[in-house]
C-alpha cells in the first residue's frame, strides 16, 4: 500500500479501536513547519508501514513549539509491530532533518463518546481543541462517568457555540486519562466561545461546576493546534 494525503482524520470511525497520542517537543515554529515537512517526506517516501495503521496525523501546536501525533490503530499489536519493525528508521530519518526532537509522553486510547458534526456539515476544521484530564488512580467508570457528566452540561445549554464543528472523548486504556479531540473551525472562534458572557462554554452553573471540580480529577490543560499534515493508506501507485 502506498501512502497519501487526507484531508482530516475521523475520530468517530468505527474499525479504529486504539488512538496513539503523543507530542514533540521542536521548539519553534519554524522547526514546527521544517519537522511537519520531514516527516511527510519519510512517510510518502515508503509504503504505507501496516495494515493496522488507519491514519497518521500531526498537528502543529499554537504554542510554536510542540507537534501534537494522531493516530488511529485496529489493535495494539499493529501498533507493536510498527514499532519493532519500522518506527526507529522513519525517525532516524525525521531527526537527521531536524536534529534535538524531543518526544515527550505517549499515551493510548479509546474512544469512548463522540457529540458528531451534523449531517450535510461540510465545514473544514480549522483549529483542534485538545482538552487533557488526569485522574488520581485507574478508574474506568470515573473516566466514563466525567464524560458522561460534560455531555449533561452541554445539553443544557441553550444552543452550540458558532464555530464548533465536532468532540470526541476518548479514554485511555490505563484508567487515569481522558482526551477529548474537539474540532473548530478556528482559533478565533475557540477563543470567542471561552470569552463568551453568560452561557458561554463551560459558563457557571452546576452541571459544569460538577465537571470542573469532579473528585479525584488532578490536573490538565486545553491546547489549540493547527492541523499540519494528515496521511492514510492508499490503494496503490495511483492512489
């Protein structure tokens, strides 16, 4: 198989039963774009690495520093197998463009709950939302339970904010992590609904009180990124 370009990944697809997320550490932002441009010239320079692979994503962080790595699996063992036999000759080949990468945590999950676009929505995500919360043990129900509570407050509310497109919350596999892979159209709308008076996202009241101050919740961030680069399996040379 060869690999080619997409326009975006889908979070919600079903065969995906892992996601790998990661982030590099590149320090400016124009290692960022020298790092994106690497990596695309090693992956389309080889055939696709497996079949498990379903997508390879990488997102260039607001910050100007750090590279945010997507990817979709049919299972670990793909994963594994990518790893022992291909992953160290694709990155020695990334770091010979782009010397002192620093590859910070990497953690896997599943997805667990998507609030999906609607039908016909043919909107482009502009920006990436990466909402990270951390528990303080493995829980699986809590990891569920906190989804489930932020989906409670959302629909109290009396309409979405403009420009949100789509979230997808994914739990990770160790118990003690929850993600969610929110898609806008762009930073400036993020930024807008965050600022918002009244009902705004995550505005006062109880439901979202609940969400922010859940027990046993110890930490996490929000971070918006740009998607940079998006590859898929392709069919063959044509593809």
């Amino acid at each position: 198989m060869t690999t080619h370009l997409t326009d975006r990944p889908d979070p919600a697809r079903t065969d995906a039963r892992i996601a790998k997320v990661s982030t590099w550490n590149v320090g400016t932002p124009q290692r960022q774009r020298e790092a994106v441009d690497a990596i695309r010239k090693t992956w389309e320079s080889r055939a696709w690495p497996h079949p498990g692979l379903l997508s390879y994503s990488v997102h260039a962080g607001e910050d100007g520093a750090t590279l945010l790595h997507y990817s979709q699996w049919t299972g670990e063992q793909a994963f594994q197998d990518f790893v022992r036999e291909v992953r160290d000759g694709r990155n020695a080949e990334i770091d010979a463009a782009v010397p002192g990468i620093e590859r910070l945590a990497l953690h896997t999950y599943e997805l667990y709950r998507s609030g999906l676009r609607v039908e016909g929505d043919t909107r482009e995500t502009g920006c990436v939302v990466i909402v990270d919360v951390e528990f303080d043990g493995p829980d699986p129900d809590r990891q569920r339970a906190w989804v489930d509570a932020v989906f409670e407050a959302i629909g109290e509310e009396a309409e979405l904010p403009a420009g949100g497109i789509a979230a997808h919350f994914h739990t990770s596999t160790d118990g003690t992590r929850v993600l969610n892979y929110a898609e806008w159209e762009s930073a400036g709308h993020h930024i807008a609904a965050l600022a918002a008076p009244g009902e705004g996202v995550g505005s006062p009241s109880p439901l979202w009180e609940r969400v922010q101050k859940y027990p046993g919740m110890t930490g996490g961030g929000v971070n918006r990124y740009t998607p940079a680069l998006s590859m898929a399996p392709g069919a063959g040379a044509g593809a």
